[in-house]
C-alpha cells in the first residue's frame, strides 16, 4: 500500500528502504514525502487496491477505526525531517514514565501499559512505553466513526483531555508528533502530522536599514514559527495583520493632515486557479509542489475556497464597523478562550481539547499566514521578499 510520494522540486526529499517486517501484515513501509505548507498541518490517505477490488474511497467509510498517537519530546523528532513512517517504525517518547525500566508502578509492577476507560468502564486507549519506559503512544481501541476526518477528530478527542490532565498534573509538556488512522474493513490509512521547514539559501537583500515597525512585526512572526501551538501561531499572525492595518490608518490620517501622500492598500485574493502559482510565489520563497495531488493540496491549504476572490479587509472585518470576518471569529474564539468574548454574557471556557476548536485553527492557519506575509511585503516592499517577483499589482492590490 506504501507508494512514493512525488518529491518537491527543488526541496530535500528522501526515499528510505522498506524494512521486512514493515511490509509484512499490510504495514506501511517507510517512504519519503512532498512537502506541503511549510510548519501546517497535513493529512495524507494511503488507499489500497487489487485486480480484484476497486480503489476504496479515500475519504473513507462509515464503519470501525482504530488510531495511534504517536509523542515526541518537544523539539526532538523521532525520525528525520522530509520522512515520514507509519507509527510501527516510529519510536514516541516524552517526559512521563510508566512501567520498568523508568519506572515501577506501586501495587503493578509487571504492568505493560496505562489504560484509560470511560466512566462506564470501557476502555478507551493504551498508552504504551518505549523502550526506556515513557510514554510513547496511545492506541485507541476500536471505535465507529463516518469517514477518516471524523475518525480522525474522535481519536484526539478520546485522548487529548488525560494527556492535559496528566500534563497539567506532572508540569511536563505532552507533544503529539502524528496521529494514525486505520480504516478496519480496508486496511486504508491517514497520517496527520505537520510539515518540516525546507532548507533554503540566504536570500535576503544586503544591509537593509529595518525601522521600528518591521522590526517588531518581524520578531512576532519569528516567535511563530518558533512555537509548535497552532493556536499561538494562529494569534502572532493575526497580530502581525492587526498591528498593519492600523498602521495603514495612522499613515492615511497623516496624509490627510499634510503629510506624505499615501494610498492606503486593498489586498485581494486570487479568483481564478491559474493566477495562484504567482501570486503565492511573491510571498513564499520555497517552490510549490509541481505534481498532483500534491499541488492542489498545497492551494487548497494555503487559499480555501471561501477565500477566493475577497480582500483581507473582508475576511479580518477589523475596520469600524465591518461585518466581523472569520479570520476574526477564529481569533476570537483564541483569545477570548478564559472569558466569553462580549461584555455582559456569562463567564465561558473554551476546551483546547474540543477537535472542532482544532478544525477551524487547522483551516485558516495556512491563510493566516499567508495574510500577514502578503501585508508585509506591500507595507515593506524593500525590506521584505523585495527578490522575489510581484504579479501584476492590478489583480493583486487596489489602491
């Protein structure tokens, strides 16, 4: 089932030999991968299929699931970047112990496993150790879901609340590296994990003089992608929007007032397919996919559907009194996540748990930053991605 992913053009990429027992079973084989949206969350199907039975659908069927987390210690992967391996050849670990060596459970200390069951006492996952004894994986046991996205979102939401408790209990971090999917009926697979950076060359112009702002914004944009919470990134980005476009309205009133001319900016959207390989390569250094479905994947990401054809003004809706728009909504629903977002409604909590919390961030994340890259480069033209080609700035930027 394991096949070769086309390589990214001019991106790192690797091809591992698959092990003997990695093909034995209807197991996934080690194999490289296409990067995608660099530090963004993917999903990637892997679908069997014989002379006999047609191609399953990838998107999956109503029917069992079974799913594995695999954990990592933050900032040490279990495996090298642009690799990607099913959880069997993966090697989790974090910071808890749970059985010998590390550890020796009091009152079990033959135990192999921690299993956490529900209040009617079924059993909802195994956490396993590794080698040393520490927490490794969860495996969830079988549970009914109606494709792999929904299998996908009960799976983090049966484990996700005791790897917080017991985060909040121990003070230590508990960093899910991949989530594993397996569809039972078909053998399918989907592996949800989070793009490696590419390796690129110092590209940047010479000796650029920075004044305060882009300093700041470019230090907030740093502290992003240096942070592996995607609602934090979510909310440096949205920052980096915010604090622009009331810099445009500061810079605007001063020419009103005699000073400098100015025009303040309108970034649109792309509407048509075929102006988006430009448009996305003004901003983002590293190449695009050139194979499908890779390449629709990585548009897709970085520009939904609902995307297309608006200006940032509409999907952040920050002017006085615009319609809220829903890079706001998510933003909100971020920050206001220890009290409810208006004034004189009833103290709310907001469940960083809740995979439908999760859902809406892993959507408008890649176009989060997409937003703050683009403002950016218009409000810096000669500090930030000034080598990089603009399209035509009538398609992109209405004055």
């Amino acid at each position: 089932m394991g096949t070769e992913a086309p390589q990214r053009k001019g991106q790192p990429g690797r091809q591992t030999n698959s092990a003997p027992e990695a093909q034995q079973g209807g197991m996934l084989p080690p194999f490289g991968i296409a990067m995608g949206p660099a530090g963004m969350p993917e999903f990637i199907f892997f679908v069997g299929a014989t002379a006999e039975e047609p191609l399953h659908d990838p998107r999956g069927s109503p029917g069992q699931y079974s799913a594995v987390l695999t954990l990592s210690r933050p900032g040490i992967r279990p495996l090298p970047e642009y690799e990607l391996q099913a959880s069997h050849a993966l090697s989790g670990d974090s910071h808890v112990a749970i059985t010998k060596p590390a550890y020796t459970p009091p009152g079990n200390p033959g135990a192999t496993e921690v299993r956490a069951r529900s209040a009617e006492g079924q059993v909802l996952f195994s956490a396993h150790p590794n080698a040393r004894g520490f927490l490794a994986t969860c495996r969830i046991h079988p549970f009914g879901a109606d494709n792999f996205r929904d299998a996908y979102i009960k799976a983090c939401a049966l484990v996700a609340p005791s790897l917080s408790i017991w985060s909040a209990h121990l003070d230590v971090p508990l960093h899910v590296f991949q989530v594993e999917v397996l569809e039972l009926a078909t053998g399918n697979t989907m592996i949800a994990y989070v793009n490696p950076f590419p390796e690129l060359p110092l590209a940047v112009p010479p000796r650029v003089e920075l004044d305060h702002d882009i300093r700041a914004l470019v230090s907030t944009y740093r502290e992003a992608l240096n942070s592996n919470s995607l609602p934090y990134q979510f909310l440096c980005f949205y920052k980096i929007a915010e604090a622009l476009t009331r810099r445009r309205a500061r810079l605007a009133k001063a020419a009103q007032r005699g000073g400098p001319p100015y025009a303040r900016p309108v970034e649109v959207v792309p509407a048509e397919p075929d102006d988006l390989a430009q448009w996305l390569g003004a901003i983002f250094p590293a190449a695009a996919p050139t194979q499908e479905p890779s390449r629709t994947m990585y548009y897709e990401s970085f520009l939904p559907p609902e995307s297309r054809g608006k200006s940032f003004g509409e999907l952040l809706g920050l002017k006085k009194g615009a319609k809220r728009g829903v890079l706001t909504e998510v933003r909100d629903l971020i920050a206001h996540a220890l009290a409810s977002a208006e004034r004189g409604q009833p103290f709310g909590l907001v469940d960083f748990d809740d995979p439908l919390f999760h859902g809406r961030v892993h959507r408008w994340l890649p176009f989060m930053k997409v937003v703050a890259r683009r403002m950016l480069k218009t409000d810096f033209p000669g500090a930030f991605l000034a080598h990089l080609p603009d399209p035509d700035p009538g398609s992109t930027l209405r004055p």
